[in-house]
C-alpha cells in the first residue's frame, strides 16, 4: 500500500543503511566534539579573562588546517582513507584525554591549552578530507545531497545538546569531563568506518605530491561551479564566524552585565540556538536549495549578514536569543549548500584534495577571525565587533547576485569524456608550469 505521507526527499538517504550508520557514528562525535569546544573556550576564558585568551586557543586550534589542509587532501587520496581517518580519531581521543588531565589537576594554562589544540588541530585537519571523500562511498549520488544535508544537521542538532550537556557537566562535576566524555565519543566513528564495506578507491594519477596539489588548485581555479561556493564561503566565515569563538564574551559581558555564572549558562544556550536555528535551516532549505540553488545561496548570505549585524545590536537574552537562531539557520543552510554544489561537481579521484581546499576557505581563517576579533573586541567592544562583520558580510553578499550563473547543481554524474578531457588539460598545464 502507498504511504498515504510522502518522504521528504531530505530524508532519502536514511533509506541507505551504511549511511544510516556513519550518520549515527558522527552524531555521537559531534555531540563530544562540540562540548569540548565549549568546555575549551570556558577554560580559556576562565583563566584569564581575557577575549584574547579565547582569540589564542581557537587559532592554535584551527591554524594547522591553513597550514596543512591542501597536504591532507593529498594524503586521503593517495593512501587508504579508511585507514587515515582511524588513527587521526585515535590520535584525536588520545589528545582530549590529556586536556581533561590538565584541567583536572590544576595545570591548564592558556599556552599548553594552545599547544595541546595544535596537535588536536593538526588530528582534525588530516580526518576531514578522508571523511568527507568517503561520504559519497556510502550513499550513490542521487541521494548525495540528501546525505550532506543530514551531516550538517547532525551537526546543528548537536550543537543544541552539546553546549546543554557541556555546561551541566562543567557546573556539576568540573570542566575535564567534558574533554573525557568527548575522548570516549571517538570511538562510535572508529567501530563503524571499520567495519562498513566501502568500494575501491580510485589512484590519484600524480606522482608528485606538489603536481596533485597543483591539479587540484588548478581544476578549482578553471571551474567556477566550484571555485564560487569555495570562494563565498571562504569570506563569510572569515569575517561572519566571529560570532562562534567569542560568543563567550558576548554572553558574559553584554548579557550576563560581567556575571561569569550566568554568562557560562548564556553562552551554553546561544550556542544551542545556533544548532537548532541550523538544523531548522537546512531541512527547511534543502529541497529549495536543489530547485534553485543561486537564489538561495544569495538569499541565506544576505539573510546570514543581515541577523549578525542586528546581534550587536542587541543586549537582552530573549531577543539575543531569537536573532541567534536565525544567524545559525542561514549561516548552516549557506555551508550546507556550498559543499553540496562542491560535491557535485568533482570526479572521486581528486576529491579530497578538492574538499581539502573546500575545508581550508571552511573553517581555515577562522583561527585569524578569533584572534583578530578577540584583540578588536578588547578594543571597541563585541556590539560593535558583530555589527561590522554583519555589514563587511552583507556587502560581500549582494556581490554575489553578480556571479548567480556559476552557481548550480548537477544531478548527474559527469560525463566521462568531460572527466579525461578535464585530466589532460590539467596534466598540460601542469606541464607548461614544469
């Protein structure tokens, strides 16, 4: 008998049960991912005060992925991506184990914080492009966009109850088992990518890890299908993700009028606005994203700009709290398309150096973003901070209109003879550069 409702075509990947798995899997360490990440910016801010403090861990942490992100890329396609993305999540766990033993004892300081987050770092920025290279192994590509929907959600949804759980832990039995639990929640993405059966992966055809870093920078710089998402979401999150790193300060000092316990239980509650005002955003926007995807990747950037200037703008919990949910909607909805279209539009052999360089314009600026911004706040103030990055936002945004023919989605996979043709003109420029 027919189903008398309709699935949301949103939902068609969940008819997969490897990507039923892995979508789990990451739910899981998204939940621990992001409590660490408050429970990190807490301590900092703890310990000195300062906005600055919170600026030098998120750039410790996030430095090594515009250090290093195009060589990860290199590395998840040139050797087993299976394999690469279990021991970065070992290596990760191993880290985090030891930031709970530096709070708990009393030795955390913000300088071994930031060295410990370097290595973290470096763990996280070798796992992204082997993870999202091999998402596209467990769903086939008419139920792509369905599943980097999804990914995103679990990831707003986690942001809900991870900043909930992070700060009912750090008030009821201190801020190390927030870096403890999240250790333990690497271990649901290591006993599933192990045992899923994935297909063989396709050899990179470069010899030289320099020629497969240019053939990647190459084939982005020639397809502006790619290149436009890639560059759009690069600047908003290099001047618009302030509001991420130094919401603490926000909470406390506007909010909370420089009451560091109730700023602690804000700051928890504006970064699960942010999740839920994501997850809302991306299920509600998904299939308008696949019928017309220029038009709401313009719509959600200026939409995005706009709520972060009106954030500074400001200083009660109630409206901070509505206008937050609508910055993490159309901010997590732009992301979310932009990966979708970058997905779309790349052969499986140079993937993950493509999302590499996808991770880089990411979440690559986002350590200059915190540092810069927690030396601009001490200066003028985070109202004013939010308020000029949503207007340096919004004017980006309305140049977009201008590029509205790049951006689009293909349903289908690329024709093969489009694929070699694409090789061979890479492979001669690489030549001519020789």
């Amino acid at each position: 008998m027919r189903a008398l409702v309709q699935r949301p075509a949103v939902l068609d990947a969940f008819t997969y049960p490897r990507f039923r798995r892995v979508w789990v899997a990451g739910l899981v360490s998204q939940l621990g991912d992001w409590m660490q990440i408050i429970g990190r910016a807490f301590l900092a801010f703890q310990l000195t005060g300062k906005a600055e403090s919170v600026g030098i861990v998120y750039f410790a942490t996030y430095a090594p992925q515009l250090i290093f992100s195009l060589y990860g890329g290199v590395l998840a396609d040139r050797f087993d991506r299976r394999r690469m993305l279990i021991l970065t999540q070992v290596a990760q766990a191993v880290g985090s184990v030891v930031l709970g033993f530096l709070a708990a004892s009393g030795n955390a300081s913000v300088a071994n914080i930031a060295v410990l987050s370097f290595f973290l770092g470096i763990g996280f920025m070798l796992s992204i492009p082997a993870m999202q290279a091999l998402q596209p192994t467990v769903v086939p590509r008419s139920g792509l966009s369905s599943a980097i929907s999804l990914g995103t959600a679990a990831n707003s949804v986690t942001r809900v109850f991870g900043p909930l759980l992070a700060a009912l832990l750090i008030s009821s039995a201190g801020v190390e088992w927030v870096f403890w639990v999240n250790a333990v929640s690497f271990l649901a993405v290591i006993a599933v990518w192990a045992t899923t059966p994935i297909p063989r992966q396709e050899p990179m055809e470069e010899e030289r890890n320099l020629d497969a870093m240019r053939a990647a920078l190459r084939f982005v710089r020639q397809t502006p299908a790619v290149s436009v998402p890639i560059v759009a979401t690069g600047f908003l999150m290099a001047v618009g993700i302030v509001y991420q790193p130094l919401a603490v300060v926000y909470a406390t000092d506007v909010l909370a009028d420089g009451v560091r316990s109730v700023g602690r239980d804000y700051f928890g509650w504006l970064q699960a606005g942010v999740g839920a005002g994501a997850a809302v955003g991306i299920l509600a926007l998904a299939g308008v994203g696949r019928r017309r995807p220029a038009a709401t990747f313009v719509a959600t950037a200026i939409a995005f700009s706009v709520a972060l200037a009106l954030l500074g703008r400001v200083s009660t919990f109630a409206p901070a709290l509505a206008i937050i949910v609508a910055v993490g909607g159309f901010h997590f909805a732009n992301m979310a398309l932009a990966l979708t279209l970058v997905q779309h539009e790349v052969a499986d052999a140079m993937r993950g150096r493509v999302m590499a360089i996808h991770m880089t314009a990411l979440i690559g600026f986002i350590p200059f973003t915190a540092l810069v911004g927690g030396l601009i706040v001490d200066r003028v103030g985070i109202r004013t901070t939010f308020t000029g990055a949503g207007l340096v936002c919004l004017g980006f945004s309305l140049l977009l209109l201008r590029f509205g023919r790049y951006i689009r989605l293909r349903e289908e996979p690329a024709d093969e003879r489009e694929i070699v043709e694409t090789a061979v003109a890479v492979g001669t420029l690489i030549e001519e550069e020789a």
